[in-house]
C-alpha cells in the first residue's frame, strides 16, 4: 500500500478524497446535533436528514454518467468548491425560525456530494 501513496497522482486524490470525506462526515455528524438542540424537533430533524438523503436516491446513476463524460479533476474540484460555497448560509441559522436555510443547504449539498464521489472513484 506504501508504495502505491509514493505516487504522487494517486497520493494527491486519495489525501484530496480523505480530507472531502472527513469533512462530509463531519457535517453528517454535527448538523443533526446542531439542528435539534436548536429545535428541539424530532420531526424538523428527520426532514433535514430526508432532505439530505433524496439526492442520493435521485441523482447517484445520473452523476456517474457525468462522472465518465467530464474531467473528472475539474467534476471533484467543481464540486467540492460550490459545496463550501453552499454550506456558507450555515453559519447565519441562529434560531429555529431559521431552520429553513438548513433544509436547502441539506438538500443541495447532498445533491453536489453525489458528483464527488463517482469522480474520486473513477480516477482511483
């Protein structure tokens, strides 16, 4: 396996993938954490996670197909830098009459996460 990370290609994708990753997870943990003890909702809780999760359903064939068609350096690097761009309005939910924007920051974050993932597997 060493020798394999000697390769600096291969060595930039997978610390590039590890780190997205982390970070997705991250987020996967600490949202539904943040977003009920500001609302203390079980119900708005699990409409983040569904929202989350519909794009998963919905677009994971249709970005393997753009995964093969487009550079797949520029489909990560596209989609990692609009999902920083878009969990941005994160930082403005103060108070639970603000829990909408977590529904669309959800909503498209999952959509752009499904980009990044058929890309990092086709270039590894």
């Amino acid at each position: 396996m060493f020798a394999t990370l000697r390769q600096r290609d291969f060595a930039l994708v997978w610390t590039a993938g590890l780190i997205s990753l982390t970070g997705d997870w991250m987020l996967n943990i600490a949202l539904p954490i943040y977003v009920y003890a500001l609302t203390r909702s079980v119900l708005v809780l699990s409409v983040t996670a569904i929202l989350s999760l519909l794009p998963r359903m919905a677009l994971a064939p249709l970005a393997g197909v753009f995964a093969d068609r487009w550079s797949r350096k520029r489909l990560m690097i596209a989609s990692d830098v609009l999902l920083a761009l878009a969990l941005t309005p994160l930082l403005l939910v103060r108070q639970p009459d603000q829990v909408w924007i977590v529904f669309v920051v959800s909503f498209v974050s999952g959509c752009l996460e499904q980009f990044f993932a058929p890309a990092e597997s086709a270039l590894l």
